[in-house]
C-alpha cells in the first residue's frame, strides 16, 4: 500500500513541474494579436513573393531578434539579405550583419529567416510589415523569390524569436480548393498563475487558445475549417453570408485539440464569414475573430443581346450583356476561322468592343467571348456583319460652259460629300467621254477647284465635256456632261432656220411677248405667258395649283393624257416605273406622290437608278438630264443597275428628269419623270406681327409607336437627331413613311410639341412657331405646322391710346414740354446757327472718319485686331455649340501657365503624302482662342495638325517640349499628327507656347514704344467718340450719327485690344536713397530652370509693376541706369492653382560716384 500512494505522490509532482514550465513560457511569450502572410502565387512548385504582416504585443526592443520559419518543403536558398524589406511605421534599412548604421540585419538558414534589431526599437502594439523576394524594392533590390512546395497540402509558417510572440499562419498550397485565409491570432492569454511551487490549486478560468485556422476543400457549395486549440474543447463554427452569421452553426460536443467541422448548402461565388468558438471542460469559451473564404465560382457568365451597332466603312462597335461581370474579347475576320481579337480586360456587365482597320464592303464572322473573376468563361455562336461600302462623290452641278475664241470657260460647284476630294475634266472631239479614264479623251484639269479655262482650241469645232468628281478612296461619279463651240470674237453665230412666213424673233432689238423668252423689259404682268413666276398652264406639268378643269392641257385624262413615258419601249422594256430614287445614303427609298412626282429636299444628294435588265445588251451610253445638266449613268455590274448620283435644285419647283439610252446601232430610248423639290421646314416667332427666323433651336424627330412617342434614330440614315436649327432656321430631315411628332426647344422660349402627323413623302420639313416665355400672357400656346405654315395671329398686340401704355405717355409728355428742355434746345440752336460751328462740322465729320480707319490700321498692325475680328465671328459657333462638346483645349503661357489670348489656332488635313513631302496639309479649320485660351474642334474622322500663332510667343514649346503633362493641363500638344477614329470628335488638346526671346517683344525700348501707342490709342478713341457725338448734336444726319456708332466701336476695340490689364495690387519700385517711386525701371521675370525671360515690363511714373503668374517658379531682376541691379529670388508659386499677381515692393540703391538721373513726370502707362 505504501508502495502504490509513493507511486502517486510522484506522479503528482511531475505534473505539477510541467504544468508549472507551460504556464511560465505562457506568461513569458504573447500571442500576435494578427499575422498574414499574402503571398503572390500558391499554385505548387510556383516562385512567389511573401508578404508577413503581424502586429506584436509587446514589442521588440533593441538586440532582439524575430524568427520566420518556413515550412522544410519551402526552397529558401535563394534568399539573400536584398531580398527582404522591413517595415514599421517607416522603412527600415537592413543589412547582413549590424554595424554599419543600418537598422535590422537580415540571415537566412535552413528555412529559418532571423531578424535582429541593431538601433531600432519598435513598440508595442506596432504593425510590422516584412516582404520578401522581388517585391523589396525599398531598402534590398528583390531578385529572388520563395519556391512553393511541389506537393499540395497546408503548410506553416511561424514567427517567433527573442522578442517574445509567436504565432503561425497556415498557407494552403496546390489545389483551387483550398484558399489562404485572412486571419488573426486571438490576444486571449492563459489564465491563473502558479507560484512555481505547486503549493496550492488554481481554479482553471482561462479560455481555450484557438490557432492555425485553415479552410480547405472549397466547392461551390461547401467548404471545411480546421483549427486547434491549446487543451480539450469542443467545436463550433458560426457562419453566414454577412458578419451577422445568419445562415447557423455547425457543432461538435467532443473534446479535442484538432478540430474540423464541415459547411454545406452555401451559395456559390459567394463570400462566407465565420467565427469559431472552443469551450474547455470548466465551460471557459475562446473565440476567433470574424474570418471570410469565397466559395468556388464554376458557372461561366450567360451571354445575351449580342448586337451589331455604328457599322461604317472601316469600323464596327459589338455589344452584348452578360449577368455577371466578365471581361470582354471578340474574335473576328474573313472566315470562322477568325484570326484577329479585340479584347477589353475590366470586368463588366454591359460589353462595347469596337473594331477598327477594317476592309469597306466586306463579311466578317466574328465570335464574343466573355470570361468572370474566377476564369469561367462561354462564347457566343458565330455571327456576322458587313461592312458599308464607301460610296462615290456626288456629281458636280450647275456645270457651265462659256464659249471663246479657242477656248472654253468650264465652271462647276463640287458636291458636299465629306471625302470629295477633287474632280478630273475631260475635253473630247466627236462625242462625250465614256468615263473619268477615256483615253479618246484630253484631260484639262486634275484637282479641287471650281473652274478651269481650256485653250489651245479650234474654233468652230464642237467640243464635248466632262467633269468627274472622286473621293478621297479614288472612286469616281458617273460623271456630267456639257458641249461647246469656240468661235473667233468678231465671227456672228449662223442663223436659226425660220419657217415659211415666219418672221424673226428678234428684228432690230425687237422684244416679243409669246416667244417663251423673259426678256429683261419683260415681267409677269407685262407677259405672264413668258415671266410667270407660279405654275404655267401649258408646260406640260400638270401642278398642285392645277387640275383639268383649270388646265386640260396639263391635267387631262383618258387617251390624251400627259404622263411621263417610255417614248422608246419598242427598243427595249424601260419605263418610268422602273425608275428608283434614294437619299439619306441610299437608306432610304423614296416613293413618288399621286401627280408622279418624287419630293425631294433642295441640295441633297438623289440617287437615280433602274435595272440594266429593262435594257437591251448594246447599250452604249446611258444619260440624265436635271434642270439643264446632264449627266452619265454607270452601270454597277455587281447589283447590275444603271445610276448616278446628283444634288438636287435649291429652288422650290417641279422639274423634269430625262433619261436617254443610246444604243451601239444610234437607236435611242426615253423615259420621264417629275422631281419636285419642296422647301424644307423652319422655325420662326413672331415679331411686331411679323415672321422672325430663330437660329439654334434643338429640334426631336419622335416616332410614335404603338401609340408612344420614342426619339427616332437618325444614325441608320446617315442624319442626326435632336439636330440644330441652322443660321437661317431651316430644318427637315428624309424618314421612312410612318408617324411622326416634333418637340422645339431654345433657351428663353416656351418648348412647343406638335401633334402626330402621318408621313407618305419621306419628308419631315415642320414648320415651327416658337413663343417667348415673357410673351405667354399676351401669345397664343407655340403652334408647330408639319405641314405649312398657318397664321396663328397672337392676342392682345395691338396698341391703343388707354391701357397701361397711356401713363407712360403722359410722364413722357410732360418731361418733354418742361422749361430744361425747352432751355436747352434754345441752346442747342443758338449753336447751330454760327457760322464756324457749322463749317467745322462739315469739316470734322469726314476727319472722324479717316482717323477712325488709322486707328483700325494700328490696331490691326499693332493690338492682334484680325485675330479678334476671326474670333468675334467664330465665338457664337462656340455658344450654339456648347451643348455638344465634352470640353475644351487651352492655349497657354509655357512658363507662367497664364492662359493665351487671341491666339489662332489652324487645323490641317494631312495625308500620308504631305507627311512624306514635308506639306503642311489641307487647311480646314481655323479658331481664335477667347481671354480664357480656350479654343476646340469637331472634326471627322481623319488625320490633323495643328499650327499655333501669336505675336510674342513661339510653337512649339522648346521649354515643354517632352511634357505629356503639366500640373493641371493634361494631353499636351507639340505639334504631331493627331488620328481621329470617329466622326463628330472633338480636338481638345492643351497647346504651350514659349514667350518670345526676340529682341522686338524684350527690349526696354520697344517696351516703352509699345506702352505709348496703348496711351495715345486709347486716347485718341475716346476723343473720337466725344467729337463725333458733339457734331452729331450740331449737325444731325445720317451719315454724322453712324459716325458716333463708328467711333464707339473704334472706342471699345481699344479696351478690349490696346488697353493693359488692370492689376489687382502693385508693386512699386523706390530710390533707397530719398524714398520716392522710381520710373521706367526695367522689371524683368524668369523661370530658374532654362533661363527664360517671361517678361518684360517698365515701371510707370508711380514706380508700379505687375507680372501675371501661374504655378511654377521664378525670380525677377530690376535694372536701372545710376543703381544697383536688385533681383527676387526664389518666387514660388508651385502651390497656387490659379494664375496670380506678383507686386512686392523693393528699393534700389544707388550705385556709388554716380549721379542718379532725375526722374520724370511723363506717365508711361
């Protein structure tokens, strides 16, 4: 017996010493409150960077070391002390051993990193950041990296060391179904000390210590978490979808160190957050805190609405949806072998990929793929567009030809089209040219022009035209044709044929009424038959204004009826049905009205085709005759059709189009057709009764379908909608036949909306009444007529004697009858009748004038005066166009970032040609910036450049000259050519420009001549608004009253050009000597850098100064003879974000044995 309680007795003891060991390391080494190791890859056998964050409890003080120990299975050998970083609140310098000043030392060995603190401490609770491999690039310069294990599994890594925590964090490497976990240590300590004794029982009141979280076995739906704890506990796991851990809590009530417990029924892609809770046998409960793992996403995105949109020559934009966010990729080429990608990496829901460089005309098989965050991805099918083809130019119009002596005056007007780029005219003999390459031909003229003078010609030799307009791609119109003789100028043309008893038309200057001539005696009262300005009974077109009882003539039924016909069927099958008419880019079809005539808008372009099919195979020429021009029609063998291009009429009347066939055996067939051009729509209000065009109103076409109103898309039809109203009111746009409706608005008016208007022309040409929003209790609602104008006379304008108006003439009255007034024209007539004062009115009149044209010529030569007046007409396209611009570009001082006024920028179209040749280009554009710098151009699609004057600064900037960015000013501009990719974008770059270093802009002396004439200017334009308004007074005309609107205008060109800008404070430059301003200082501002003289100012006679500066830095330098060159150094305005005044005020001394020279009165500014 004695045996067996000895035997307990020291097990007991041994008990008690090591639990007496564990709770001393327990009170020795805290826990990290949190450790994560981020790391770059956890794929196997991958290089990868280690990020280690943790936060330690206690501290590391001075001498002690920290201990990260990697798993054996890691490959550490490559790790050298330049591949680690240590940071705290600040970076820390390391290096192999301590010693040399730097802060940590950094070894490594047998997988063991050891840091060791040599004169930094760190205090508690700090965040201690280590990174290791190529990611330490603030004191080492990582070239290496930590190999992963090769095999999958969970692996350690601990922190330890003198310092006095530890902790481990659990990586699992290899399969994506385990995930490294954001994690922290729990701060919970061991509680009840021991003496060490093992004297007395301590009660067991310390929670279990929970570690080495790991959550492994992702899917889609469930997941597993493992932990363990430093006694016996049982298992929870709370979780959810939110921090709230709605979805429950998986339980185990066995005791165990190691535990897991398995989610299931969980969401997809979706992050889950837990929180573990362990409980000892005594009932002391230890919790995590909140951690978070995303289960697995294995469901690819579901592509939808794969679209087509904005199709052009050389373009195409593909849309679709998916209902997760994805990447964007679509494959693309001539065949579903594809062969070409564009690809948009942010992830999204609604795609836009838009491909470019592509072949006009052509089928592409393209392909969208889309894949989420987790790599799932799912592709459409095939699919496929096409290309539009890039139309030929239109033809030209209104083709002349003016007969000389061997010689032909050929003149045209160029199509609109935005490609045109130049047109070929051809001289033939014996017949007209069969296309732009006759070689039967004579070619006269190559290039853009509207004209071209043939020489060299016989007279009286018939002579056949044609001009051919072609694109910027080569392709050519049809071509138009014209004829002429050149005849000697003395020799009389031959003499028309007159018939049996006919006398001449023109006998002895004779004029004769009936001749169907409108002579220049003649009129339409006169001679209605020849110079009726309306419809014509008898011209063979039966109008509007006309029906059969009216006129049987031209409206006539039954067998005698006046149709347009095929005059020739009997040649081949063509008839006026045949005939097919399109606009809006050949969109759109139109369809001829109940009198068979075509409405078309003025000066647009009208496609005229029919089938080559109706014709018979010998076909050697096809022409169309439009209001006296007459054109070729080319046979497209692809769609095989018979067409040609023209601009339509501007005047509003009925014409007759002719088509001729000419066939190889001279057999000829005919047929006819009407085209009436309708005016187009405009909007206007009404003015002192009287009809007032108002420019720029935004105008919407809406459809009405299924009884809603939508905004029709103008974009399938080549047209924009809403548009704007042009200078002259106009609008009107080509639609298909349907219902339509109009909203009008403009700032300070009512929105006026129509009703809903049945559309069976094509033509939507509203006319639109606008009311002004102070007019609304006098005007009726805004009326809007589609289909003409209709009086709507507004109530209440006329005037009477009673009313509200009557008070006002009666204060009136009684102001002008009283005795001042009457005092004064005594006065004024006593003046007037002196002699002198009436001989020099008659004098000084014609003065003012004169000297008002000197001051424009010195404002023009000196002040940038047609710069302004560019600007003063280019300024209210700016305003009408406000609303369609996302921004502007700044012309700018290079150096004081103060923005450039009355620059002029110029836009030219370069081609790869110019470039070549060193040419500047087509000019097209030109701006001239406002007070603010700021300029911008809408431009097609295309190649630019720019050019930048203005006196006293140089382009391009030699200061900025490899800058994309300054401070505030974005995308700056040097000169290079600029590629537009789509119509309507907009040229917005930021353009510096360096101040002028030339002798002319700096010198003091120029200076100073420059400050009079501003003086002298200004002076001489307010004594010209007073004398021309004192003669006015004395001798009142019309030519004396326009000469005081001559010269207040004259007046404030000079403010705005020749007068200097007002500082808001001064500087001002005093004698050191007697304290007194000095004058005609030459004050001087530079930037430090290169240099540059910014400016050059003098002071006036009250010693003042300013310089406009913007960030940046300077220093200024003052000069004057008889004193010492003082100099500010350094102005540092960096920090301002606007321009502002530099005035400080200084002293200069004089220089010594020298006699400052005395100061003037004279002003200088």
């Amino acid at each position: 017996m004695g045996t067996f309680w000895s035997n307990i007795w020291k097990s007991l003891g041994v008990a008690v010493i090591i639990s007496a060991t564990v709770v001393a390391f327990s009170v020795r080494a805290a826990t990290l409150s949190s450790g994560n190791d981020y790391v770059s890859t956890l794929q196997a056998g991958q290089a990868a960077n280690h990020q280690l964050i943790f936060t330690t409890p206690s501290g590391i003080s001075v001498g002690e070391t920290v201990t990260i120990t990697f798993a054996s299975s890691f490959d550490t050998s490559s790790i050298t002390e330049d591949d680690v970083d240590v940071t705290t609140s600040s970076g820390l310098t390391t290096a192999a051993v301590c010693g040399g000043g730097e802060n940590m030392s950094v070894s490594i060995a047998s997988d063991v990193l050891t840091l060791t603190s040599c004169n930094v401490a760190i205090a508690s609770a700090a965040e201690v950041t280590i990174d290791i491999g190529t990611s330490a690039t603030t004191s080492g310069t990582g070239t290496n990296q930590i190999t992963n294990p090769s095999g999958s599994g969970t692996y350690f890594v601990t922190i330890a060391g003198t310092f006095g925590d530890s902790g481990s964090i659990a990586l699992p490497i290899g399969g994506d179904d385990s995930v490294s976990v954001t994690g922290s240590f729990t701060n919970t300590t061991p509680g009840g000390e021991t003496d060490g004794g093992g004297g007395t029982d301590t009660p067991d009141t310390a929670a279990p210590i929970i570690s080495d979280i790991v959550v492994s076995e992702i899917t889609t739906t469930s997941a597993t978490i493992s932990w363990t704890t430093s006694e016996a506990a049982t298992s929870n796991v709370d979780y959810g979808e939110t921090s709230a851990f709605e979805l429950g809590t998986e339980s185990s009530s066995s005791y165990r160190t190691a535990h897991s417990l398995s989610l299931s029924g969980l969401s997809e892609a979706t992050a889950i957050y837990f929180q573990i809770r362990s409980s000892d046998i005594e009932g002391n409960e230890g919790t995590s805190s909140t951690q978070t793992f995303t289960t697995l996403d294995e469901t690819a995105p579901v592509i939808s609405n794969v679209e087509v949109t904005d199709v052009t020559t050389t373009t195409a934009t593909i849309t679709w949806d998916t209902d997760e966010p994805a990447d964007s990729l679509v494959s693309y080429g001539l065949t579903t072998s594809y062969g070409s990608t564009e690809e948009d990496e942010d992830l999204a829901i609604e795609h836009s990929v838009t491909l470019t460089g592509l072949t006009e005309g052509t089928d592409y098989h393209f392909q969208v793929l889309s894949a989420d965050s987790s790599s799932n991805q799912s592709y459409s099918d095939d699919e496929t567009f096409t290309t539009e083809s890039d139309e030929p130019p239109a033809n030209v119009s209104a083709l002349a030809v003016a007969e000389g002596d061997t010689s032909l005056s050929i003149s045209w007007i160029n199509p609109t089209d935005e490609d045109f780029a130049g047109v070929v005219v051809l001289i033939c003999e014996g017949g007209y040219p069969e296309d732009e390459s006759d070689a039967s031909c004579t070619e006269v003229y190559d290039g853009s022009g509207t004209s071209v003078e043939a020489t060299g010609l016989t007279n009286d030799v018939a002579y056949y035209v044609g001009v051919f307009a072609y694109d910027e791609a080569g392709q050519f119109a049809s071509g138009a044709l014209g004829t002429g003789t050149p005849s000697a100028s003395g020799e009389e043309p031959p003499d028309t044929e007159e018939g049996p008893g006919e006398e001449p038309t023109d006998t002895g200057g004779e004029i004769t009424c009936g001749d169907l001539i409108c002579d220049e005696s003649e009129d339409a009262d006169s001679c209605p038959v020849d110079c009726s300005v309306g419809d014509t009974c008898g011209d063979g077109v039966c109008s509007d204004t006309e029906d059969i009882d009216s006129c049987p003539a031209d409206c006539s039924e039954g067998e005698g009826e006046e149709e347009p016909t095929a005059l020739g069927a009997e040649v081949g099958d063509l008839s006026v049905d045949d005939l097919s008419y399109w606009v809006a880019e050949n969109t759109i079809e139109l369809t001829p009205a109940d009198t068979n005539a075509v409405d078309v808008l003025p000066t647009r372009t009208l496609r005229i085709q029919f089938p080559a099919s109706e014709l018979l195979t010998n076909v050697e020429r096809v022409t169309l005759e439009l209001d006296g021009d007459l054109y070729l029609m080319d046979l497209d063998e692809t769609l095989v059709l018979y067409s040609t291009d023209v601009t339509t009429p501007d005047s509003i009347e009925t014409y007759l189009i002719a088509i001729e066939v000419t066939y190889d055996d001279e057999a000829t067939e005919n047929v006819s057709s009407l085209l009436r051009v309708i005016a187009e729509g405009y909007v206007y209000q009404v003015i002192d009764g009287e009809e007032a065009i108002v420019p720029n109103v935004t105008v919407s076409l809406l459809e009405v379908v299924e009884d809603e109103p939508v905004v029709w898309d103008g974009s399938p039809y080549a047209q924009f909608n809403p548009t704007n109203t042009t200078s002259e009111g106009n609008i009107a746009w080509y639609v298909p036949n349907g219902t339509f409706m109009i909203q009008a608005e403009a700032d300070g008016f009512d929105r006026a909306t129509s009703s809903d208007e049945e559309i069976s022309n094509n033509i939507m040409s509203p006319v639109i009444r606008m009311v002004r929003v102070e007019e609304e209790e006098e005007e009726p609602e805004p009326v809007i007529e589609p289909g003409g104008p209709t009086e709507v006379e507004p109530e209440g304008t006329e005037e009477t004697e009673t009313g509200e108006g009557a008070p006002a003439a009666s204060v009136l009255s009684i102001i002008l009858d009283s005795a001042a007034i009457e005092a004064v024209q005594e006065a004024l007539e006593f003046v007037r009748g002196i002699p002198g004062v009436q001989e020099a009115a008659e004098i000084s009149v014609p003065t003012l004038a004169v000297t008002a044209g000197a001051s424009v010529v010195v404002l023009s030569v000196a002040f940038d005066f047609l710069p302004f007046l560019q600007y003063l007409f280019t300024a209210p396209i700016l305003f009408f166009w406000r609303r369609k611009r996302k921004g502007y570009g700044v012309v700018y001082n290079a150096i004081s970032k103060v923005p450039v006024d009355l620059a002029v920028v110029r836009l030219f179209r370069v081609t790869e040609e110019d470039e070549a040749q060193g040419r500047p280009g087509r000019l097209v554009k030109s701006r001239v910036t406002d007070k603010g710098g700021r300029y911008f151009f809408l431009v097609a699609a295309g190649r630019y450049r720019m050019t930048i004057t203005k006196a006293g600064h140089q382009f391009p900037s030699e200061y900025l000259d490899r800058e994309q960015v300054d401070g505030s000013f974005l995308d700056l501009y040097h000169g290079e050519a600029i590629d537009v990719s789509e119509n309507d974008a907009v040229i917005t770059a930021n353009i510096p420009m360096d101040p002028s270093q030339a002798e002319k802009y700096q010198a003091p002396k120029n200076v100073l001549w420059r400050t009079r004439l501003r003086m002298i200017q200004h002076s001489v334009a307010i004594l010209g608004v007073i004398a021309s308004t004192v003669f006015a007074v004395i001798r009142p005309n019309a030519f004396s009253l326009g000469m005081v609107g001559v010269q207040v205008g004259v007046y404030l060109l000079a403010r705005r050009l020749a007068r200097p800008r007002k500082p808001i404070s001064w500087g001002i430059v005093y004698d050191q000597g007697t304290g007194r301003p000095l004058s005609r200082v030459v004050a001087r501002v530079f930037e430090p850098k290169y240099n540059k003289l910014l400016e050059t100012q003098l002071t006036d006679s009250k010693g003042r100064y300013a310089f406009m500066l913007g960030p940046n830095q300077y220093y200024a330098t003052f000069k004057k003879d008889g004193f010492e060159q003082q100099e500010i150094q350094p102005i540092d305005y960096t920090s301002k974000e606007e321009p502002e005044d530099f005035s400080q005020d200084l002293e200069l001394r004089p220089e010594e044995g020298v006699q400052p020279p005395q100061e003037s009165s004279e002003p200088n500014s």
